[in-house]
C-alpha cells in the first residue's frame, strides 16, 4: 500500500497535469506543468532514483519549463487566454480518457505486477555512470550528436530572415 | 535508507493516470502549445514507468535509459518551440487548425 508522501505526491502531480491544460492562461498553464514535472521528480525520489531526479529537475523545471515561459510570452497576448474548443471534441477526449484509465488500470490491476515486491537494496547511481562509459558509450556520443544538431536545427527554424543586421522590428 | 513501501502497482497507476490525461489534451486541444504540453506529460509518464521497473527489477540500466529518454525529450522541446514560433510568425495564430497550408 502507498503511503501518505506517495499519495499526496501523486494528488500534486495529476491534479496539476489537468491544471496545465484546463485553466485559461497558458503562462499558469505552463507553471502547472512545472509543478507536473517536479512531482515526476519526486516519484523518482521515492524510486531511489536521486541522480535522475536531479537531473529531471534541472533539465524539465530549468530549462524546458523556462523555454516554453517565454515562448507563451512571445505570442501575442489574446491568443494566451483565447480557448476555441468544440464541446463535442471535448467530451469525446473525456471519454477517451476515461476508457484509457479504466482499461489500461483493470488490465494491471488484474495482471501480476500486484505481487512484484524487492528487499533488494536500491541500485547505487555510480552504476550509472559506469554504464555510461562502458557499454552506452557509442549511444552517449551519438546523444551529444543529436543535441547539438536539434539546437542548430531550432537556432535555423527561429532565425528571421527578414531582418538584417543592426535593424530592429519591436 | 528507508525500505521501500511503495509498490510498483503504484507507481504504474500514476503513469497510466498521466498517460490518459496527455492523450486527453493531444485529442482534443488546438492549441499548438497545450498539444506540446500533453506531449510532455506523455513522455513523462513513460520515463516514471522506466523508474519504477528498474528498481523492482533491481537494475541500473533503466535509470541510464531514463536520462536518454529525458535528453531527447529536451531536444524534441527544443525544436517544438522553435516550430510552433515559425508556425506563429507565418499564420498570426498557434490554432493549429489554421495550419492548412503545411498539409502541401
């Protein structure tokens, strides 16, 4: 059984992923969805996971979070808080939802994952580190491949080219 | 250390919880930024089941395949955005049923 941190870790988290893309300001949508990812965080706490949380929190709350802040600050304000919606879409993503939940959730309710339990101790994070230089090498260096070509790629998608240089457009 | 009481059950209920509501806002959200929201929940929602499997297994490879998954989760963001400000300096709009034209 769950205990008490876990339940309201998990309340925080849903709750606020429902916040992030019900309530009518995308910039509060958007520290919703910080508060989303920072429960994640904590799940990974709970897990015995303290690097990849870490590293949760600094990449998602850091810097996706913060990316995302000034993109909703780059679009022009009515549509922030405009919310065109067809109500019979909505109510046909509800109930999609709700069958995803009920299905999926009795699916693993019924399946065996309810007797896996571990006395193992957590697996320490130097372990980590090992395998990233050890057998995830190659996979390292093609990451740092991808990362540096998806920032070139955003720099050349967001680059105006109708602006030259020491000319303004505010 | 404490030992652990959560169980993995839990764990996976909160992932599947997450999963539905981003597949909840990809279906019916037309805003460009929202969708990447959901996206975002999505992904998180995998990594968390990355998490809890690799401690009940024990096994490090699954927190190493975690922080992949969150590199490229960052980079995906990354070119989005990017995306969706293109999108916005061409149509005035991020609705992305005003998108037509990209469909060629």
């Amino acid at each position: 059984m769950a205990d008490t941190v876990f339940l309201a870790l998990s309340v925080l988290t849903i709750g606020s992923a429902i916040a992030a893309l019900e309530i009518r300001s995308l910039i509060y949508g958007s520290i919703a969805l910080m508060v989303t990812l920072s429960g994640i965080a904590g799940f990974f706490l709970l897990a015995d996971a303290p690097f990849v949380a870490m590293f949760q929190i600094s990449v998602y709350v850091g810097s996706i979070a913060v990316l995302i802040l000034f993109t909703v600050m780059l679009v022009r304000r009515e549509l922030i808080f405009n919310k065109i919606e067809d109500p019979r879409r909505r109510y046909a993503g509800i109930g999609l939802m709700i069958i995803i939940m009920v299905g999926l959730g009795t699916i693993i309710i019924g399946s065996g994952l309810k007797t896996i339990t571990t006395d193992s101790p957590p697996v320490d994070f130097k372990k980590i580190g090992e395998d990233f230089l050890t057998y995830y090498s190659p996979a390292l260096v093609v990451m740092a491949l991808i990362l540096a070509s998806a920032v070139i790629g955003a720099l050349v998608l967001a680059r105006r080219e109708d602006v030259t240089t020491g000319q303004r457009t505010d | 250390m404490l030992p652990l009481v959560n169980e993995l059950i839990d764990f996976v209920i909160v992932s599947v919880a997450l999963l539905a509501i981003g597949i909840y806002g990809l279906a019916t959200k037309r805003n460009a930024i929202r969708m990447l929201f959901a996206i975002e929940m999505i992904v998180n929602a995998a990594n968390l089941n990355l998490i809890a499997f690799a401690r009940f297994i024990p096994n490090s490879q699954g927190q190493t395949l975690t922080l992949f998954s969150i590199a490229i989760a960052a980079a995906e963001v990354a070119v989005g955005l990017a995306l969706i400000i293109v999108a916005y300096r061409m149509y005035k709009n991020i609705d992305i049923a005003d998108f037509r034209s990209l469909k060629g």
